[in-house]
C-alpha cells in the first residue's frame, strides 16, 4: 500500500479536508509530529541513516529538545540563551544528531538555513554531509516531505 502526503494551505477548509485526511492517512500525523518535535523526527527517520536499531535513551531526546529550542530561536530571530556544549561519550549519536538530522529536520522548516559544520576529521565531515544527503534522497523522506 503506497501512502502520499498531501499538502494544505492552512485554511478553515483545508483544516476539514485534513483532519478527514488525517483518518486515512496516518503520514500526515506523523508528519506533523515530525514537524512539532525534532526528537520525532529522528527517530522516525534514524533506519535511513543507520542498519543498528535505534537504542533510545534520555539522553538523546534530551539532545535533540536543546537543538529544537535554538532552531526555534534562530527561526523567531531571538538572541541565543546560552552556547551549547556537548560532552558526551563516542558512540552515543551526537554525530547523527547534531550533523545529520538536525540540519535535515531544519531545512524542512526553511530551506535557506545554512549550517557549517565540522569536525576532527574531514573524512567524518563528508560522512555527516552523505548521510545528510541520503535522508533528503530516501524514499521516505521524499514520501513525507515531497515539496523540498
């Protein structure tokens, strides 16, 4: 069974044909989820970037509520509250988090927002960038955001 997103302008009718849409379509739920919450959106979208199973831990929603909040920031034009710092062990999906997923899950928000990022090694730098790449490439992610 092949399911599409379709897309509304936010209007009284739209918000009608959407909800009945919504009852059928259980992608747009989760889009919106997608839409409301970056930790969603990663989790949702961690097989394109990864064969191992998701081991879900506090940590990582915790993550992913920090960076959701500076995007909100950015995106407000707010001034930033404080500079992130994270130190957390290897092996813990900071990379996937903060390289792969979150500029992905902004560029859903705002196609012009740009990012630098490095790292260490600029071999781990063009991972993150390929991996970024393929998210946007998948099926999946064209089936759920088909405009970008």
């Amino acid at each position: 069974m092949h399911l599409t997103v379709p897309t509304y302008k936010r209007t009284k009718t739209s918000k009608k044909k959407l909800m009945l849409e919504a009852l059928t379509n259980p992608l747009l739920i989760q889009r919106e989820l997608n839409n409301r919450y970056f930790y969603e959106f990663f989790k949702y979208f961690w097989e394109v970037i990864s064969s191992e199973t998701l081991v879900d831990n506090w940590h990582i929603k915790y993550l992913c509520d920090e960076l959701q909040l500076i995007q909100e920031r950015v995106s407000a034009g707010k001034p930033k509250l404080y500079d992130l710092i994270i130190n957390i062990p290897p092996g813990t999906s900071k990379t996937s988090i903060v390289s792969i997923m979150f500029p992905v899950w902004c560029w859903t928000k705002d196609i012009t927002t740009k990012f630098i990022t490095a790292s260490y090694s600029s071999d781990l730098s063009l991972e993150s960038a390929e991996a970024a790449r393929e998210v946007i490439r998948s099926s999946k992610f064209r089936v759920m955001y088909p405009n970008i």
